[in-house]
C-alpha cells in the first residue's frame, strides 16, 4: 500500500488529468474540430497510472492504439498531445503521428502503434537495449486482450523469457477487441495463465484498483530490474465508451455497462483517499477543477498552433 501523500495525490491528479483529457477529445472528435480516429482511455485510468507510478523517469513504456492515458501517466504534457491530435506543428510529432502514434523518447515513450500488438516487439527490443548496456532500466509494455492473439506477442514474451529481458507485460483487458468479447477468441478465463507457456510469472488483478495495479506491477519492475527476466500481470477492467468515438456500441449489453460503471476507477480512489485522509472532498474537487482549466488552455494552445508546412512532409523520414 501506497502511504505517501504526494505519491497519492500525484497519481489522482494524473488519473483525473486523462479522464478530463478524454472528454474534451470526445468533445472535439464530435464538432469535427479533430481530424480522424480516437480511442479513449476513459475508464481504465487505473491501469496506467498504477502502473507507472512504479517506474522511474529513465523507464520506458510502449503503447497502443489506446494509448492517451499511458503518454500522460509517463509525463507527456496534455497541450503538446493535443496539438498532435489536431495536427498541429507543435504537437509531440510535428502533427504527423496523431492520436495513435505519439512518441516522446526524453520521457521513455518509445511510441504507439494503430496496430494491434504493433509495440510488442519494440518493447523486447528497449529491454534488450538496457540489457546490452548494462543498466537496470526497466520496459512496460501495455498491451490489450486482443493482441494476446497476435503472433507478435508469442514470440515476443517467449524471446523475453529466454534472455530474461527486463520487461513487465500489462494486459488491459477490457472484455472486447474492437466489438469482439474476449471469451469468444480465448477459453481462457485468466489471460495471465498464458504465462505458463513462458515460465514467467502470470498474475490476475483487479485492473480498476489503482492501489491494486500498483503492488501488482511494482513486484514485476523490481524482479525486472534485478535481472529475473519478464512478468505477466492481466488488469481486468472496462472501456467506458465504445472502440472509437462514436462507436454506437451495439454489441455491449445495457446491464454489463451499467454494472462496471458503478466500478469506476477515479471515484473508487477518490473515495479510498479520503477515507485516508490524504485529502478532503474540497481539495480533490478543487484538482477536478484544476484538470478542467488545464484542459481548457490545451486545446486554446492546439487551436492557435500553426499547421506544418506541406513541403515537411517530405522531412523526418528515414529510409
């Protein structure tokens, strides 16, 4: 259990800062004032905050095609990511990369991908870097139930497993891969039994307990970190809007929502914050508000930035 105080108020305020973060895309998804695909992260805060309150700033994550709450969870500032959402010069990417493919290498966010399980083997890769040059840098790996089908992740983990490379493999699963349940693809009621396959470490946990998720991935960073190689930990929680916005969601049973929204992560800390009066009911609806106004000055930042100029579309290319 987490007892200090700044850890815990840091960790409502990120938690907070990516639901506020994800609203407001929902709101200008909607108006048409940003251009393509988002996925919100809405409702499963816990998981990427919990998570990476273990690491240190040296640390590096991967991420996914859902990936706006594990960027601000390792530190990325919500006006340049919302810069990159609109498109915008000023954003993490120069505009260029968008909702799915935010990178910021100074905080460890070695990327996103709108593949799915794209990351899987990026992540194998910076673990392997850490390992070559003898540091005890650690790599998350987030990833959802779907990519647990993917080749990309068998050969991956089982690659981690043989070299022990200093990676923890964070399953988000939130039921569905786009509108597929997960028990239609997979017999297996726990995907950290996969695991065995690998002989790692394979661990279930209550994905929208933040205080939970934390304990959970803290163990496999400090066993990743002291060499012992790659751990498994399956987060069960909820997507709180649909696969992308405006995703009608025909495929979600009524009473299925309804019963994880009463689990909804952010109240659920809330609530255990006061109870252990890290704060009171003033002071977190004071960092709502404060989350709101951040917000507010992100997308005025995004709205006033420039557009790249067409002829930088031929610059930052590699071949």
């Amino acid at each position: 259990m987490i007892h200090e105080k700044k850890k815990l108020l840091d960790m409502y305020r990120l938690m907070v800062r990516i639901r506020t973060f994800e609203e407001r895309v929902l709101k200008e998804v909607s108006a048409g004032v940003i251009p393509g695909a988002a996925h919100l992260y809405a409702g499963q805060e816990a998981v990427a905050v919990g998570a990476c309150a273990t690491l240190r700033n040296d640390d590096f994550i991967t991420s996914t095609h859902r990936g706006h709450g594990h960027l601000i969870a390792k530190g990325a500032k919500t006006e340049l990511m919302m810069a990159e959402l609109f498109g915008k010069k000023a954003g993490y990417n120069k505009g260029k990369g968008g909702s799915m493919h935010i990178t910021a290498l100074d905080l460890g966010i070695m990327g996103a991908s709108g593949i799915v399980a794209g990351m899987i083997g990026i992540a194998a890769g910076a673990a392997l870097s850490a390992q070559m040059r003898g540091t005890d840098q650690v790599t998350i790996c987030f990833l959802g139930d779907g990519a647990t089908n993917s080749g990309r992740f068998h050969e991956a983990v089982n690659l981690a497993s043989i070299w022990s490379l200093p990676v923890v493999y964070v399953i988000e699963n939130n039921l569905y891969g786009e509108s597929t349940p997960i028990s239609d693809v997979c017999r297996l009621p726990n995907l950290s039994d996969r695991a065995a396959a690998y002989a790692i470490p394979g661990k279930t946990i209550d994905g929208n307990d933040a205080f939970a998720v934390y304990e959970e991935v803290a163990k496999a960073v400090a066993r990743a970190r002291k060499g012992d190689g790659p751990t498994l930990v399956e987060c069960k929680t909820y997507r709180h809007y649909g696969h992308f916005c405006g995703d009608p969601q025909t495929y979600k049973k009524k009473e299925e929502a309804d019963e994880w929204l009463k689990k909804d992560p952010i109240p659920r800390f809330r609530k255990q914050l006061i109870q252990m009066e890290a704060f009171t009911q003033d002071e977190a609806n004071a960092i709502d508000g404060e989350m709101k106004a951040e917000l507010d000055r992100a997308v005025k930042f995004a709205a006033e930035s420039p557009y790249p100029a067409p002829e930088e579309a031929l610059e930052d290319v590699y071949a």
